[in-house]
C-alpha cells in the first residue's frame, strides 16, 4: 500500500447546532419579493429572458418621448395625454404577464423547489403573497414609470414648472391608482392561472387566451342583447374594463354610442368590476397555494 493510500483523514461533516440570529418569516417574505422582481426582469437567469423585459420597456416608453418632444415642439403640455398612455400599454402589458408569471411560479414546481421554500418559517400564502407583489412591482415600472416622466416633463413645457405643479398636483393621485390597479388587475390574472398549469407554455397560453377570448365573447353577448343592455357586456372584455376605468379615473368622456352612456355611472361599473377581478384572482391563486399538492 503507498502512502497517499495510507495517508486518510476521516472529517466529521455532521451538521451543527446554528446559535445565529433567525430573521424570521417578514425576512423570509422580503427576501422572496426581492428574488423574484429580479426574475420578472431576468436577472440572474439567461440572456434571453432578458428579452421580452427590454422589448416591452421599449415600446412603453416610446410613446412617452414621443408625446413629451411633441408638446415642447408645439410648446402645448395638453398634448400629453395620461389615458392615452395607460391604453397604449395594456397590451404590451399582458405580454409581459404571460411571459413572466410562469417564470415565477411554474419554473419553482417543476424545480420541486416549492416545500423547500415552505420547510421553515414562510407559509403557502406567504410564497403566493410574495410573488404577487414581485410581479405587481415589475408592472408598475411599465406603467407608474412613464406616467410621471409624462407629469414632469408636462411641468417642464408649460415653461414654469413650479406653476403648473401647484394646478396639477391633483393628476398625481390618478396616475398612481389607475397604474396600480392595472398593475394589480394583469398580475393576479396571471399569476392565478399559472398556478394551474404545469407546463410555462400551458401557462402563457391561458394569459394571452383569458385577454384576447374574452372580448370575443364578449362581442357575440353585445350581438344578442337588447340595445338597453349592450353596455354591460362591455364588462366582460378586460381590456376594455381596464380603458374604461383609465378614461373615468382621469375625467376623459367616452364617445357616446348605441350601446354605451359615457359618464361616473359607468366608470364606477368598471372599477367594481376591476376590483371584483382581482379579489377573485388573488382568492383563487391564494387558494391554490394552500392544498398540498403544489
């Protein structure tokens, strides 16, 4: 026998009593958000998922120049338009929904990752909760983002900004919560019909299916109701919703037409069904996390 054969060492490798400081479960949530925004962007994974995020950052902030060059060239802040805005994205924000909220929550069953991340302190809820608020904060820099570069550099056409911040400020408080609640409305849907495919694609093509189905179904409704009744079939088409809620939330009329009556009325219809969207989607995805066999 040499002696490197005979030279062993045997090493206790057993594991330890740990006597650090235990950060618990706010940690373990605030550690999850933090983790999965960053995947909403694709950091930390490969070159191309880092495609679609770039992509649709382009499209959504190239209005944004667009409309600010065009009032300074015409020195006419009222040619920013903050509904506009918020309409134009809707779509691009739906694609970034299917392509992101599979990436958080399907990638992780099928990595089987999942009860590692439920062995200690951080509950189903907790993981849910958790990708939810990563993914609405991914939306918002798609859609709060470019709606204040809108509102300051409306500040700075109008020549005096300080003037026109003090008549205004009050277009603050709707760019914040149509932003949100687009935000929220795009990931709930998302994220709750992700947690029920096992496969990404499955998972993308019931997003895009649920956005682009739906206001079909929704024309073919409008088709057989009474004229009286053609407006509330408008509810059923969510991108519609999400434009309805914008142009009320931002005191912008709607064209009257045979089946709708512009006015509050209205606008509150699709905030309550806005809100009643995403209750139950967050009710569903929170639902879905807490069985046993995800």
């Amino acid at each position: 026998m040499s002696d490197a054969t005979a030279a062993g060492t045997i090493y206790d490798l057993g594991y330890q009593h740990y006597d650090g400081e235990r950060l618990g479960r706010a940690n373990a949530i605030r550690t999850l958000v933090g983790y999965s925004f960053r995947s909403a962007f694709g950091i930390g994974r490969g070159e191309r998922s880092k495609f679609v995020p770039i992509a649709l950052a382009l499209l959504c902030f190239a209005p944004v120049i667009i409309q600010v060059g065009m009032a300074n060239a015409d020195a006419d802040p009222s040619r920013i338009n903050f509904a506009e805005q918020a309409q134009f994205t809707n779509l691009f924000l739906v694609l970034l929904a299917a392509a992101q909220a599979p990436e958080l929550l399907v990638v992780d069953r099928q990595l089987g990752v999942v009860s590692l991340y439920l062995s200690r302190s951080l509950r189903a809820t907790d993981y849910a909760f958790a990708k939810l608020l990563a993914l609405v904060g991914a939306l918002l820099f798609y859609t709060l983002l470019p709606q204040v570069i809108l509102f300051i550099g409306s500040l700075f056409v109008s020549g005096q900004p300080w003037q026109a911040f003090t008549q205004h400020w009050h277009t603050l408080g709707p760019i914040v919560v149509v932003s949100l609640a687009i935000s929220c409305y795009m990931a709930s849907i998302a994220l709750a019909l992700s947690s029920l495919a096992a496969r990404k694609g499955y998972a993308s093509a019931s997003v895009i299916a649920f956005f682009l189905m739906l206001p079909v179904l929704a024309a073919i409704v409008m088709s057989l109701l009474p004229v009286h009744s053609m407006r509330y079939a408008t509810l059923g088409n969510p991108i519609e919703v999400l434009n309805g809620f914008a142009r009320w939330a931002f005191g912008i009329k709607a064209r009257v037409s045979r089946f709708r009556q512009a006015g509050p009325t209205f606008g509150v219809e699709n905030l309550y069904t806005l809100l009643g969207t995403i209750a139950l989607a967050v009710g569903l995805l929170a639902y879905r996390f807490r069985r046993s066999d995800i």
